[in-house]
C-alpha cells in the first residue's frame, strides 16, 4: 500500500533522536548547577529550619518538644514530594495555616528570598527516606498519546475527534492513583459518538482499561526513567454498535523518558494481544514525544511538543498494515492543573482518519 517505505525513515529519525538525547543526558546533564541549588538550599535549611524539624529532617529539633504539634516529618516521601514552587509558595512561603497545615509552622516571606525558598524546597524532597521513591522531578510534561513512565497520581479529562467519513468522537476520562514510590495504577473509561456520512449514528460508553504502571529505573541525577506497564482492555463497549472490542485485550509495553536543559524526549512500546474471541487485531504500538518547556513564570510551564506515532499490525484482519502520524501539541501547566490541545496528521496511506484534533485537561493531587 505505499507505506511501508515511508515508516522506515520515521523510526530510524526517532531512534537516532532517542539515542543521541539519552547520550547527551548521561554524559553532559547540568549536574553543577543542580548541586549548587542544593547545596543552597541546604544552607537555608540549616540555619532557618533544623531548630523544629531537626537536621535529619524528622521533627525531632531542640524546639520541637515546646510546640503544640509537632513539627512535620520531611523523610515522608509522599508528604515532601510536591512540585517545590507549590511548597514554596505554599507553606514556606505563607506558613502552615495556607495549605492547612499547623499553626506552629510560620511563614518566610519576609525573612527569605524567592531563591532561597525555591532552593530550601528542592532540598527539603532529597530528605525522602525512601531510595525507591520517583521524585516528582522526573514527572516530565505530559504528550497527548505517548504514556509516561512516571507513575502518575492525577484526573485526566480529554477528546479525541477522528474526521473522515466514519467521524469518530471519543470522550475519556481516566484516574491515576500513585500506590508507592515506584508503582501506579489506573482506570479509563470512554464514551463514543460515531456519526458516519452515510448510515446510523451510534453512540454510547466504549471499552475500560485498567492499567499497572512500575518503574524499573530512574536517576535523579542524570533526569532519566524507565517503566513497564501492562493495560487490560475490557468490553464494556458494545460490540455489534461499533464501541468496543468484543473481548478482552492485553498491552504490555516498555516507557523511557529523559530531560536534558529543559529538552524532554518520551518513549513508548506497547504490544496489544486480544484474548479470546476478541475482534481485535493483534498491533505494536510505538510512539516519541519530543518536547522544550518554558517558564514564563514560577507558577506557569508551557512546553510546545510533537509526537509520531506509529501502529503496526501483527496478526488478523490488519495483519502487515502500518499506521503512522504526527502530532504537534502545546502543553500549559498552571500549578495542580494542566491542559494540552493538539491535532494529529496522518503521513501513511493507510489511516483511520484524515486529522484529529485532540484535548485533555489534567488535576494533579
């Protein structure tokens, strides 16, 4: 059908694109300038902060024992691993009342710098007692289509509007729950509107995914992750209206992602194998995300991105059919909260669309 020729220099474009970032990343990452903001923040904490909370970061200082609560534990990873200009902002900056939080915990707007604040919080994370805990540093700003190897904990809304003469429209809503320092689990639910050209409309809920996410390496350091994840494809869809599968479907697949200089590259590989008498075709999935994120402020990040992304069928009805697209998207993160739009341009001849324009909008908590 023509398209096998044009898929083979995409990937090796990506590959070369994945190699050569991942390289630049172990052998050339901003490592001095991260110390140095840790040593920093280190320097503030000693000297404004070890009389409660202690030096190791415990709550046990000289002062802790004459307050009315004692002061916070910052070796819990999960109460310290927030974004550092939401803590800055938050309780060091405007005291523990702001995020409420305790009395006794006062505010440092007037004593320190934005720096200092924004340095003190960095560092505050690194006291996590957890060595198997994926700090949020690594939560790299999210593709519309390429999964993350991070493990989540977030509300994603968002659409996705296939136009050709099918007309697909496809509502999801999905949860991810952080279980530990490596691990995150997930459910997504859809909903369809298929209004066709020609013929009948249906419309109604698809097919649930849940899905297991761990991570198998990461490095603060070096800004790099790796995961395994496996989604389980359920049909709740119906079947015989279009909106589902008709069986059960596994995905197992592999995710890397890697920050160099505010340079973001993500990876996914994912296998889908239906079981059963599922209608589906067994296909790989593989898609890149390769993005550069701005500050405009301390509480805004806007990163403008592409992704391609490649599906290939292995067995069943679309068995040697290679599908391959390109989607170029902003992301706009505002704090907790963040949106991305997009649109998605076939470049195969074979497709399921001829452009789809997507959105979602994520809460972080």
């Amino acid at each position: 059908m023509g398209q096998r020729p044009s898929l083979t220099p995409l990937l090796c474009f990506c590959t070369l694109l994945v190699v050569a970032s991942v390289g630049v990343v172990v052998y050339a990452a901003d490592i001095p300038g991260f110390l140095d903001r840790l040593l920093h923040g280190r320097e503030v904490f000693e000297q404004h902060c070890v009389s409660c909370h202690g030096a190791d970061g415990k709550g046990n200082g000289r002062l802790a024992a004459d307050l009315p609560v004692r002061p916070a534990d910052l070796t819990d990873c999960k109460l310290t691993d927030e974004d550092p200009v939401l803590l800055g902002q938050g309780v060091i900056r405007h005291g523990g009342p702001h995020r409420g939080r305790s009395l006794a915990m006062p505010p440092f707007e007037t004593v320190l710098s934005d720096s200092d604040i924004i340095d003190v919080a960095h560092y505050v994370r690194t006291l996590c007692a957890d060595p198997d805990w994926v700090p949020r540093e690594l939560d790299f700003p999210h593709p519309l289509i390429t999964g993350k190897a991070f493990p989540e904990q977030h509300l994603t809304i968002g659409g996705r509007f296939g136009r050709n003469g099918t007309n697909v429209s496809e509502y999801m809503g999905t949860l991810d729950y952080r279980v530990n320092g490596l691990t995150s689990i997930g459910i997504m639910a859809r909903g369809l509107l298929i209004d066709p050209d020609f013929g009948p409309t249906e419309s109604g809920l698809g097919d649930t995914v849940l899905s297991v996410n761990r991570v198998l390496a990461f490095s603060t350091q070096y800004r790099t992750s790796a995961s395994a994840n496996l989604g389980l494809t359920l049909p709740t869809g119906s079947d015989r209206r279009g909106l589902g599968t008709g069986g059960v479907v596994f995905e197992p697949g592999l995710r890397a992602g890697a920050d160099w200089k505010q340079v973001v590259v993500q990876v996914a590989g994912a296998l889908a194998v239906p079981a059963g008498t599922s209608n589906s075709s067994s296909q790989a999935n593989f898609d890149v995300a390769i993005g550069r994120y701005f500050y405009p402020n301390r509480h805004l990040q806007i990163t403008p991105m592409i992704e391609f992304n490649t599906t290939a069928g292995i067995s069943g009805s679309s068995s040697g059919e290679t599908q391959s697209a390109i989607l170029p998207l902003i992301r706009v993160k505002w704090l907790r909260w963040a949106v991305g739009v997009g649109v998605q341009v076939p470049i195969t001849d074979a497709r399921d669309f001829d452009v789809r324009p997507l959105f979602d909008v994520i809460y972080d908590f």
